[in-house]
C-alpha cells in the first residue's frame, strides 16, 4: 500500500535544537503518522494510529533511554 505524503505538514519536536539529530513526524490520514529523517527527508515510515500509540507509550515509559 503506498500513501501520499505529498501534502503532508512535517513538525519537529519542540525539544530539538536546530544542529540536532532528530525525525519529523506527520499525521497522514485516518490516524496513520508518518516519520522522518528531518536532516535527510527522503522516505518515510508510516505507522497505524496502534503502533504509534505503541511507541509513545514506550518513549515516555524511557524504554529507548540510553
């Protein structure tokens, strides 16, 4: 399945700095949230609106904490 992300409106977050690595994210219709690379934004990862609820939960949880 292929989704367009033509239209799409990219935010960072706003804890990035400007010369940090960080990811776009886009919501991309029905719930679905795309990502990207914000420093090289070629293609992009689509998520369910589950698996992005997924994730969140786990970043805020500090499961991705070094």
């Amino acid at each position: 399945m292929s989704i367009d992300l033509s239209g799409a409106v990219w935010f960072k977050s706003s804890r990035s700095g400007p010369n940090k690595e960080c990811i776009e994210a886009a919501h991309v219709g029905t719930g679905q949230v795309g990502v990207r690379d914000s420093k090289d934004p070629g293609p992009a990862l689509v998520f369910g609106p589950g698996e992005w609820d997924v994730f969140v939960a786990a970043v805020r949880g500090g499961r991705f904490d070094l």
